[in-house]
C-alpha cells in the first residue's frame, strides 16, 4: 500500500498536469482566436489600402478638373509624370520627370505638408516647375501662380494629391543604389548634367537608404540657411574668398587684391591649439569653435552669404573640398558629395585649387613618367594611404567635379592636371617683398652666432623625421650633409644651419643670415624654401630642371645654381670660393622674386585668369605673364 506522502506527492503531480493541459488548450484557442483577428486585419488593410488608392483617384480627379481651366499648370500633373518638390525659403520648385528619362538613381522627396503649411501661412510666395524628359534635359524654370493660388483654395485636396505624389516616388523605377559610393557617382553625374538638380538630389538623400558613416547633406539639411535658388552674380566679380590656410599665400595674394580693389578675405576652420599652427599666418575669418554645433552654425550662416557676396573661391588642402569638415574626404574611393561646392558651381562662383605637391592632383604614375623615376626617392612611394594612383585618383575625381581651374605654380605638369584647366606659371604663391627683404631686421633670439670668417649654408625640411628615412631622400639632404662634412674635413670655414619645423613666421630670420641656402636636390621644381631665399636675395642652390613643355619662362630664367646629390659638393665648394658670384646671384634673385612672386605681380595675374574663365576661355594664355 502506498502511504500518505506518496498519495499526496502524486496528487499534485495530477493537479499539475491538468493545470498545463488547461493553459495549453487555452493557448491553442487564443492562437487560433489571434490568426483570424489578423486575418480579418489584414483584409480590412487591404480594403482600407483600397478605399485610400480609390480616395486618391478621386483626388486626382477632382484635381485635373480644378487645373483644365489653367493648362499651364496642368501639363506638371499629366499621368506618366513623377513629381518632385524642393523648398528654399519663400521659394519652391516642382521637377517633372518623364518615364523615360530612367534617372541612374531615385529621387525621392518629403516635403508635400512642409509646402502646403507654407502656401497657408504665407512663407511660400513663389513655385516654379519644370520637365526632364528623356534626354536628360531640363526645360527653363516657368513660374506657377496659379498653382499657389490652387492649394490656397483647395488646400485639403491639394495635400491630398501632393501627398500621393510623394508615396508614388517609392515605386518609381530607377537603379538602385546599394554602396555610397555608387551613390556618389550618380549624383554627381546628374549635377553635371544638370545642376539644378542639387536640391532634389541633396535633400531626398536621407530617404534614398544609403548608409554610410558619415555621410550628410549637410548644408542642404537645413534649407533655412541656403542661398535663394538664383544669387544676381552683378556686383561680385571683384571679389573672393580664399579657404583654408595656405601658408602666407592667401594672406598676401588677398592683400594684393584688395590694392586693387577688390573684396578678398581668408577664412579658416583651424582651432586656435592646433599643430599646424606654426606653418600658417593667421586668417580675416575663422569659423572654428570647439562646440561642433555651434561650429557648423557660423559656417552655414558664412556659407549662405558666399555666392551672395564672392565670386571667386579659391582653397587648399587635399580631401577638404568644403567649408563643413563633414564633407571633407580622402580615400580609394569617393561617397561625400561635395554639396556646398556644387551649389557654388551651380552659382556661377569660379573655383580654383592649390595643390600641396606632387601628390595631389596627379597620379603616383603621371609623376614618375614625366620625372624620369623620381618618385624612387620619396618615401610616400610605397605608402599608398599616402600617395597612390587610387588614393590619388580619387582626389582628382572629386577635384574634376568641382573646380574651373588648378594653380599649379610652376609644379610638374601631368595629363590629368593639364585637364583641369591649368595655370602653370605663380599666381596663387605670392611673397611680400617688405617682409623678405634682404635688409631684414633679426631678432635676439634669433641671431645665428659665427666665428669670424665662417660661411654659413642653410637647408631646411619640414618633418624630416619621416620624409627622409634610408635611401629614400626626397631632397637630397644626406647629400648636403656629406657635403658639409667632407668640406669642413678639407679646412673649409663652413657650418649648415639645418632647420626643421621652425614656425614659418621666424624661418626668414635665419635663411636671410645664410651665404648660401640649399633647396632640393632632386626634385628639380622650386618650392616655398627656394622662393623664399630668392626673395631675401640670398644665393640659391637646387635642382633645376629647365627642359620643360612650353609654358611661362619662368623655370629658364631663375637665377639658381643646379646642383644634384652628385654634384653638390664641387657646386658648394664653387660658391663659397667666390664671393662676388654669390652677391651677383643674390640680387638677380631679388629681381626674379619681385617680377614672378612679389604681391602684386600675383594679383594682376590671378585677376586675369578670373577674366579668362569668365569669358570661357582656357584659364592660361601667354598674356596672364605679360
């Protein structure tokens, strides 16, 4: 016989058992209870979807029968149109595009109600429309007033139908775009084609579905701060904004501009504490705060009065084609439209570039074919997050898509650099003759000290720490050293006065002391140190290679003595033999500077190049130089 626990433990494990087989039963019911409310959900949906589409019909209707008395607006609203809106204040532009026009990428935009509440309150005073039809090609802009004067009359069946237009975009068949740079080449192909597409392309971007780290539309993410759609461009010819810091060259290239009358500013993002700092001469404008909203507050309220104000834009730096640090890139490949440059472009303000060197705007290949293998001797060769063809060739890209010319600056000329309308001669690098003169005035502090008799040789490289390791010596600087050394050896009363990272403010105070400076050696063009020591009169010793293509006559005139890593010990040993060569070549480099460098040698000939483009022709031409 079972005794009493045992009863009572298999008393509750049948109590339990009924317990589950009852909430089972109950589950099973309500599942079966939930598959028709969905079902019955489901079919109302459908009937609801149904009624809505019907609703819509009606509207559409009601709508064409409203606009049959006004067949200019009614031609927007045909069937087999796609409809698109974009909003710029007071201001608001209707796209239609054909079927058959089959855009490389969807449009899409959301601001039906936006439109509607504006017309009502008043904020919108002006829509404008305009068709795209099958061969890419956009009809001129044609006022609609009576369009407003519809959806202030019938406002609810307005929003209707602009709604509805908007839920259609969705189906619209265009090629889908999965990556953001897919996404970049398409956009930006439609803004070359044309660029009044900008809006249409900027503000749909969030509901195109590309992710990417990043990526914004910014400044059309807030249409508040935009330029109007159409800036009158009389009254800004004479004037230009000149972006990111370049050195000194801006600050002077301005301030010749300004002696001749025009409106010229430098403006910067760089923070107070920055490290490149010492490289740069300040700026007019500088928009950076510490705050990044507050940041991109004051460039989108400088940015707005650029096309208002400027007609030229001029800037440096390789990946910060923007003013918004958010569209600044450098990569393999391009994603970040450059919006706001393309708006600018779309305004009819000319953009120039600088480049930094020989890896900007040029290929790594271009540059050791036209150099005869220089690039052996840089160490940035076998880094391609560096320089490479592809890291390279993405910046051209995005270069090609957004300015009108490139200042080369006597640099070497490439095939893709020659087609960016390219200037060759100096322009952009200007030096102020009253800040390097040969009579400079040396401060305490910076006072070389010197044995009687003691011939001083300068040569400087930035960031020599990692330009010059091994072999591989961009310019040349182990040669001069064993140069130095092997003179000394032989009783010459020589020291090298080497300089690295001296803020460039104070560099002049040194290289003006020197008897003879030393550029590079194998680079065989003229960079800021040799331009510099030439203006301070000094003696120039370089790589000058002057069996160029046609162009200025400026590489065939300088007054500087060749010398390569080869050649620079009997080059140096020459000139410190012969002081009357030295004092001849120092003051025929003054002469030099002042015609090809001085402030406004420069300017006129900025101020000619902007007339050429003007005037659709090639930015150089024999007489920028005259």
């Amino acid at each position: 016989m079972l005794d009493a626990s045992r009863l009572n433990l298999f008393a509750r494990l049948l109590r339990w058992k009924l317990a589950v087989d009852s909430r089972l039963l109950r589950l099973e019911r309500e599942q079966v209870e939930t598959h028709h409310l969905l079902k019955d959900y489901g079919a109302r949906l459908e009937q609801n979807k149904q009624h809505l589409d019907l609703l819509e019909e009606v509207a559409r209707d009601l709508w064409s029968r409203f606009l049959r008395s006004d067949p200019q607006t009614a031609k927007y609203f045909s069937r087999g149109m796609q409809q698109y809106l974009v909003r710029r204040g007071s201001h608001v532009r209707l796209l239609c595009v054909t079927a058959a026009a089959k855009l490389p990428i969807n449009l899409q935009t959301s601001i039906a109600d936006d439109v509607i509440d504006g017309i009502l309150s008043g904020s919108i005073d002006n829509i404008e429309a305009a068709f795209f039809d099958a061969d890419r090609r956009r009809t001129p802009w044609e006022l609609l007033p009576s369009l407003l004067a519809m959806v202030q009359t019938e406002p609810a069946l307005s929003r209707v139908v602009l709604r509805s237009v908007e839920r259609a975009q969705e189906q619209r068949d265009g090629e889908v775009v999965s990556t953001a740079a897919d996404y970049y080449k398409a956009a930006m192909g439609l803004i070359r084609t044309d660029p009044d597409l900008i809006d249409f392309l900027a503000q749909g971007l969030e509901l195109v579905g590309i992710v990417s780290d990043g990526l914004s539309a910014v400044p059309f993410d807030r249409t508040d701060t935009l330029p109007s759609f159409d800036v009158p461009k009389e009254g800004r010819e004479r004037s230009a904004v000149f972006l990111h810091n370049n050195y000194y060259h801006f600050n002077h290239l301005a301030e010749g501009l300004r002696r001749r009358g025009w409106n010229a500013v430098t403006v910067s993002l760089e923070s107070p504490d920055s490290p490149q700092r010492q490289f740069m001469h300040g700026e007019d404008i500088n928009l950076y705060d510490p705050n990044p909203e507050r940041m991109r507050a004051q460039i989108q309220s400088f940015f707005k009065s650029v096309p208002e104000t400027f007609g030229v834009l001029h800037f440096y730096g390789k990946g910060h084609a923007s003013f918004f640090p958010e569209n600044f890139e450098l990569g393999m490949k391009n994603e970040r439209v450059p919006w706001d440059f393309s708006e600018l472009r779309r305004q009819g303000v000319i953009i120039g570039y600088s480049p930094s060197g020989c890896l900007d705007g040029a290929l790594q290949s271009t540059i050791r074919n036209v150099t005869g293998g220089l690039c052996a001797r840089c160490v940035w060769e076998q880094q391609p997050s560096v320089c490479s063809d592809a890291l390279n060739g993405a910046w051209i890209e995005k270069l090609n898509g957004v300015i009108d010319w490139i200042a080369l600056e006597t640099d070497w000329v490439t095939p893709e650099r020659e087609a960016m309308n390219s200037v060759r001669g100096p322009v952009v690098m200007t030096l102020d003759p009253q800040i390097w003169q040969p009579g400079l005035e040396i401060p305490p502090q910076a006072k070389i000290e010197r044995q009687p008799g003691e011939l001083l040789v300068y040569h400087a490289v930035g960031n020599d720490n990692i330009r010059r390791v091994g072999e591989r010596d961009i310019k040349g600087t182990g040669a001069v050293l064993a140069a130095i050394d092997r003179l000394r050896a032989e009783g010459m009363p020589v020291r090298l006065f080497f300089a690295t990272d001296i803020p460039s403010r104070d560099v002049r105070f040194y290289q003006v002391q020197a008897d003879i400076v030393v550029d590079q050696l194998n680079y065989g063009r003229l960079g800021a140190n040799a331009r510099e020591s030439l203006m301070l009169g000094r003696p120039l010793v370089t790589n000058v290679n002057r069996g160029l293509p046609a162009g200025p006559p400026y590489m065939t005139e300088v007054p500087a003595v060749h010398a390569t890593e080869e050649t620079i010990y009997e080059v140096l040993k020459m000139l410190l033999n012969d002081p009357e060569r030295r004092r001849v070549l120092g003051a025929a480099g003054r002469k030099f500077a002042l015609k090809w460098h001085s402030i406004d040698a420069c300017a006129q000939r900025f101020e000619r190049v902007i007339d050429r483009i003007r005037k659709g022709l090639p930015a150089e031409s024999d007489e920028v130089y005259q």
